[in-house]
C-alpha cells in the first residue's frame, strides 16, 4: 500500500516529489549533455543498452514524479498543463528536448566553433567547419552582383533614399496623411523608377551607364521584388474585380488572363520574355530585359493575387452591396468605400502568402542570365578557386531569404492587428 | 392623383421560373404611411426592394419621384440617393465608425462639404439618441443600437421616401421598442415610409394604410382602422387570427 502511494505524486507531499522528480529529470538531461558536448558517459558501467535508454527512463520517472495538479506553483502546473499531460507527451517532450541538445554540438562547431572566417584565400580554410572566408570575399558581388565596384555608392544611396521615402506615412502632419494613399500607390513608385532608373542605370546628368545585365546580387533581388510586389497587386485587383464583373466581355479576358498566367510555370514565362517576345516586337522598339521580366512576373503573380482578392470579395455579405447601393453610390464608389477596404482586410494572410512565394520566386530570373543573389552563389561556387563551398553559399542565402520574408510576414501581422474593427 | 411619389403599374417579377410578384399596382402619396405585412416568402421585401432596385422588375412600370426605374445607371443612383433605406441586418460597414458610416455617402454621393456632413450626421444620430457612440465601430454596438445608426445613416442622405425592411425582426425584444421609437419619430415628422413589418402594434399607431400581401400579389389594401377592424378576405382575417 505504501509503495503504492510513492507511485502516485500527491500535493500533501508536494516537496518530496518535487525534489525527487526535478533530481531525476537534471540526472537524465545531464546524461544527454555530457555525452553530447564531451563525448563522455557518466553511465559507461552499465551494459550498452541501459545506458542508452536510461535518461529517457529516468527523465519518465521524473516527470512523473512532478505530475502534481493544482500544486499551487504557478510554472509548474503550467509545465503540467503543457508539456507533462500524460506518460506518452512526458517522453515526447524528453525526446524533444533531447534531440535539441544532441543537435546543438555539430551545428555550433559547424557554424562557430570550427569556422574560419580570416584570411582572404581557400587555403585560409583548414578546419572541419563552415568557410565564411569564402562568403566575406564574395559579399561584395553577392549584394552588388557585377556592378562596377567604384559605382556602387549610387545603388546605396537610392536603397537609402527609397528606405527613408518610405517612411512619410509616420510623420505626424494632418496635412499629408489625406495623400498618404495616392502618395504610396502611385508616387512612391514614380520617385522609385526615376531613382533606380537615373542612379543605378546612369546614362545621365554625367552618370556612367551601366547595364541591366551587371546588376545582381541582393540589389537586384530587392528590385525585380519591389516593382513586381507594386506592380502585381494593382493588376491583381482589377482582374479579381473583372472576374465578378456584370460585363461578359470584361469577365471573360479576365478569366481567361487569370486562367492562362496560373496554367504556366514561371520559368516557362521567364524564358518566353526573353527568347519569344522581342520576336514579336517591332525591330526598332527596344525593351530591357530587367524590364521584361519584371512585367512577366508581376503578371504571373496578379494572376493569383486575383484569386486572393476574389476570395475576400466572395466573403463580404450581400447586404454590404445593398448597404452601398442603396445610399445612391455607382460601382467604383461602392468599391473603393466600402467592398475592397473590407475585402482587402481579409486577405491580408493570402495576400502575404503570396508576395513571400514572389520573393523566393526571384531566384529564378537566372534563366534569362540575370544573377541575383543566389545566382550570383551558383556563379561563385563554380569559381576554380572557391570550388566546394556551396554549403555556406546555400547557408548565407537562406538566411538573407529568412530575414526578408520574416519582416515581410510579422509586417502583414501587424496590418491584420491594425485594421481589425469589427470585433 | 397628382401628388403619388411612388407609382406601381401591373409589375411582375420572376427568379429563374418562380414568380415572385404578380401584377402589382400601388400608388403611394407624399407623406403617407403603409405597411406591409404577409407570411414569409410572400414578396413584401422583394417588393420593397424593387422599389430603389435591388432588384429588377421584368415587367410593368415603376415610377419614382417621377422618374421611371429601367437600365439607365444615372437614374438608378439618382433615385437610390432619394430613397433611404433601413436592413434587417442593419449593414452598417463594419471597417468604418459610426460616424463615418452616416457620412460616407453624403461626402462622395452629395458631395456635401466633410464639416457640414458631420454636423448633419451628429444631428441625425442625437435624433436616434446615440450620438455619444459616434466614435464607436458598428461591432462595439448593440443590435438595437445598429439600427438606430443604420436609420441615421440613411437619413443622412435627406431622402424623400424611407424604405424599412423588417427593420425588428433580428432584434431582440428589448431593442424593437427603441428602433420603432425612431420609426415613429420620424413619421411624426411626416417621412414617406414603406414599412415591412410584423409589429402590428406600430401599424396601428403609425400607418395611413396597410397592404397584405400573399403569394406575390396584394391582398389586402385598406386604411388602417379599417383594415384590422374589418377584413375584407378570407386570407387577411386568418393572417390577423394567427398573427394578434
């Protein structure tokens, strides 16, 4: 009867257990530290197979042990409530954990650890870990692609400058705040395209001209991402507007637009913008093959930012479209006012899945020669010199694409917050 | 007949093969009262809802305020900014307060100065008595409440004829008195309204006449005195059994 009562924890001898629980637990995580940071087991008398259970075993035990209800302990019941429920999520969350400490070792060496970051050749890297000699050399080309190295002041003072545009919306000024639309939807990307167009391209006001085809890097993914982002969520609009339209002939182009840009990879249209369009243009007429194929992909992205924006129109109650009607507003009033603020507010989730794909879509302008950033890693990783350094390049990549669409998708959490009136 | 605002001749209308309204006529005078009352499914908000053209007639004239309803958008928008009317959801847009709620529409429809159109919807909500909710956001409100605005918001466009589409039946007890309050307020101002409703007792206090509509076409039409006092169909009377 007593060793019963040892078995099952209770609050009369809170201490106890919980002594006994948390030594079993620390014991157990001890083990699994040790030999993962030492290499070195506390447990080696004991034959093979115990040895290698025995932290789950014991870490079992423990939290058994502190399997106490309303305790009275505040982070200890919320330790029970979510992680300790039963036996099963006990050993879940020991294999958890475990597997977090095991992990931890091989990627600190990797990442820090065994890591060379000096010197300035391949040879510099002799440890087992990562080589981030071979991304501090190439950081230059990976952010400016083959821009002339001299010239590269211009694409940093346009990035700055667009940055600080940006943020007009925070000042404080009643005055602006009425503009404060028109100015993001339409000036915004003028004062943008005069910018990259005279800074970065040049050919004016004594500025060297230099061409499309040397862009790249991080540069050229921040571009092809911001005008594509601009650009497709308009057209989006219009075409998700068109496809609910009373107009046959306005439904159909826009279904059938909506239709074509969804049915074909985007790869496919890339190579179409630079291969098969200028054949169809006249011989005199002259489009830039940046320009080409950021038309070609804010096309393809409308396309599914129409499907996102019709959803949220399709959400919106009838009773809206009477509200509007019926106090005398046309079409574009009633929409402008009343359906798009509140069918835009709905899609915000759909509408930041989309723009994230957008982005990590980039890398793909490789198939018409322009190098952004992880172009620019497969150019570098084919460089005699730095061959076998893919590893870091693909490491380097992730993270700068994990940074970005991290901003861009707590940025869309943030709007959702902010426009939430109904509830 | 010279002074009718709204004319009705021999309308019919149809969803898919269903017909909906069948042949009706109806002249509604400057500053009268009707209300409409039926079992569901009898046409009475499919008729209203001609009348500004949420919906379309197929056949037959309607003519309001002088103009008759066809396809020509201008004359439709013109007569909707004269005709105000009031939901059983009340749908008021939930992404904007109350205030701007009631001067959306005289802004960008009437172009109404914004100053002007806020001391005229302050005026027109102290009316339904929530003024001091004017920052609020229609989903802070209650039911009752939403109403009122929604009334408010309609009468911000200073229509001639208001149109209520069983402006109680998604209240809860308690509130219908506060919205027929207004109502009856606002006939008292002499409004031209078209009420569809089943709250007999504001039919009574409140309407010149009362039309009862059964299977798409009009019963019943009589003043009010007369119609609950002496029915004249066999259908009405059974209507007012059930319904008093």
């Amino acid at each position: 009867m007593n060793k019963l009562n040892f078995l099952r924890p209770n609050i009369e001898n809170l201490n106890t257990y919980l002594y006994s629980g948390i030594f079993l637990i620390s014991i157990a995580i001890l083990d699994v530290a040790l030999n993962s940071f030492f290499n070195t087991n506390i447990t080696s008398f004991l034959p093979n197979f115990i040895s290698f259970l025995l932290p789950l075993v014991l870490g079992t035990i423990g939290l058994h042990l502190i399997r106490i209800e309303f305790s009275g302990i505040k982070n200890l019941d919320l330790l029970n409530k979510n992680i300790n429920t039963n036996t099963f999520n006990a050993i879940l969350t020991l294999l958890i954990i475990f597997a977090i400490i095991k992990s931890i070792p091989p990627f600190l060496s990797w990442f820090i650890i065994d890591a060379t970051i000096s010197g300035d050749t391949k040879e510099a890297c002799t440890g087992t870990g990562a080589c981030w000699t071979y991304i501090k050399i190439w950081l230059n080309r990976f952010i400016y692609g083959m821009y002339p190295n001299e010239l590269q002041w211009r694409i940093n003072i346009s990035f700055i400058a667009l940055i600080a545009l940006a943020f007009v919306g925070l000042l404080p000024s009643e005055k602006i705040k009425k503009f404060l639309t028109l100015y993001y939807v339409i000036i915004y990307p003028i004062i943008a395209f005069v910018l990259i167009y005279y800074l970065i391209s040049g050919g004016a006001f004594g500025l060297e001209w230099v061409e499309t085809g040397a862009w790249g890097g991080l540069s050229l993914t921040f571009i092809v991402s911001f005008f594509c982002l601009i650009f497709c969520f308009p057209v989006g609009m219009f075409l998700a507007l068109g496809r609910r339209s009373d107009l046959p002939t306005v439904r159909y182009i826009s279904v059938g637009f909506i239709e074509f840009w969804r049915g074909v990879p985007l790869i496919t249209v890339l190579f179409m913008s630079s291969v098969m369009f200028p054949m169809f243009l006249p011989e005199d007429f002259f489009m830039d093959k940046l320009v080409r194929v950021i038309i070609a992909i804010s096309l393809f992205e409308a396309a599914y930012v129409a499907e996102v924006i019709r959803g949220g129109l399709q959400a919106l109650p009838r009773g809206q479209y009477d509200a509007a009607k019926s106090l005398g507003m046309g079409y574009w009033k009633m929409h402008i006012f009343v359906i798009l603020p509140q069918a835009l507010k709905l899609v915000i989730p759909g509408i930041a899945n989309t723009f994230l794909a957008l982005v990590k879509d980039t890398p793909l302008i490789f198939v018409v020669g322009l190098l952004e950033i992880v172009g620019m890693l497969n150019l570098a990783k084919t460089n005699p010199k730095w061959l076998g350094y893919a590893m870091e390049g693909y490491v380097f990549a992730a993270i700068i694409f994990w940074i970005i669409c991290y901003a861009m998708s707590k940025y869309s959490y943030n709007l959702e917050i902010k426009y939430k009136t109904d509830r | 007949m010279t002074d009718s605002i709204i004319k009705i001749e021999s309308m019919n209308k149809w969803f898919g093969d269903f017909q909906v309204l069948k042949d009706i006529n109806l002249e509604v005078e400057k500053n009268k009262k009707i209300v409409v009352c039926g079992p569901s499914g009898s046409g009475k908000s499919t008729l209203i809802r001609c009348i500004n053209r949420l919906e379309e007639h197929q056949k037959g004239t309607i003519i309001v305020d002088g103009t008759e309803l066809t396809e020509n958008t201008k004359n439709i928008e013109a007569i909707r900014a004269e005709v105000g009317m009031v939901f059983q959801q009340f749908n008021l847009f939930p992404h904007l307060s109350i205030l701007d709620n009631c001067t959306l529409a005289p802004i960008w429809v009437k172009k109404m100065p914004k100053k002007n159109a806020e001391e005229l919807a302050m005026k027109q909500l102290e009316q339904v008595q929530i003024a001091d909710q004017a920052q609020k956001f229609p989903g802070q409100l209650s039911g009752g409440q939403q109403q009122r605005c929604a009334i408010a918001r309609a009468l911000c466009m200073e229509p001639k004829i208001m149109l209520f589409d069983e402006p109680t039946s998604a209240l809860d007890p308690e509130m219908i008195k506060e919205v027929l309050d207004a109502m009856v307020n606002l006939a008292k101002a002499g409004m031209t309204m078209i009420v569809v409703t089943h709250e007999m007792g504001f039919a009574k206090e409140v309407a010149d006449e009362v039309i009862f509509m059964d299977e798409g076409m009009i019963v019943e039409k009589a003043e009010t005195k007369e119609f609950f006092a002496n029915p004249k169909s066999d259908r009405t009377k059974l209507f007012l059994s059930q319904i008093l």
